[in-house]
C-alpha cells in the first residue's frame, strides 16, 4: 500500500525543481533580482540628484576656499530597498571657484600643480524620493 503522503510529496518536489530552475534560467539571463546591486545610468536624472548631492556634503564638510566637483564618474550603481541606495566611486578635482561663489556648474578645474587637487572618492547615498529626502551614509577619499 502506497504511503498517504507520497503523491504530495512528490509534487512539492517537482515544485521545487522547477522553480530553481526558472530561477537559475532568469539568473543567466542577466535579469535584475529585487534587491540587487546594478549599474546606475549616469545620465538618469535621480542618479545625477543623488550624485550632485554627494558632491554638495562633500564640498560642505571638507575644509577649504574652493569648490570640488566630479571629473570623471568612474562607477555608479544602484540597489532597491524601501528607497534606492546609490553607490558611486568618482574622480573628483579642485575648481578655481571659491565657495562664496553661487554658482558651480561652470567652474574650470585648477591647472596649477600647487593648487591642482585630485582625488578618488566613493560615496553610498540613501534616497526615499518620496519623502524627498536623501542621506550620506558613507564618504571616503583618497589622493587620485
């Protein structure tokens, strides 16, 4: 006499193999997985808001007359959570303006050695763009 649980057992079995392989199908594929870490398109616009925010806490927490910004993105990445956490690492440069000047966008980059300044920086920013709120979680610099 065949065991009462044998044909349910067999079904959660066939079950469970076809969904790991749907699952390993879909992985190989390339497709995104919910909660996992993806290149970032530089040019979308709430990548570039949390980019230019980085940029803002860097020049706001950092003790000098001029402004830095971005030469180079070198990497950017995002991952979905309750929000979106982007991860960037950037080639940032020193610019002749100086912070009392309002506006930045059109800041040439100084070319003297002495105050020319360089550096590669990585930088995870927490944005819940329905609160409208974004948060410098981490920030690290060093000489490019």
């Amino acid at each position: 006499m065949a065991s009462p649980l044998r044909a349910p057992l067999l079904l959660l079995a066939i079950l469970a193999v076809t969904l790991a392989a749907t699952l390993a199908k879909t992985v190989a594929k390339g497709s995104k997985l919910l909660g996992g870490i993806e290149e970032a398109d530089v040019n979308d616009e709430e990548v570039q808001q949390a980019l230019d925010f980085a940029i803002s806490k860097y020049n706001e927490e950092i003790n000098d007359l001029y402004y830095s910004r971005v030469q180079q993105v070198v990497r950017a990445r995002q991952q979905v959570v309750a929000g979106m956490n982007y991860f960037f690492d950037v080639k940032i440069g020193r610019t002749t303006c100086t912070k009392s000047q309002p506006n930045l966008d059109n800041c040439p980059f100084h070319e003297q050695s002495h105050l020319k300044r360089e550096k590669l920086c990585s930088f995870e920013i927490y944005s819940v763009p329905w609160e409208d709120s974004m948060t410098l979680v981490k920030s690290s610099c060093e000489k490019a």
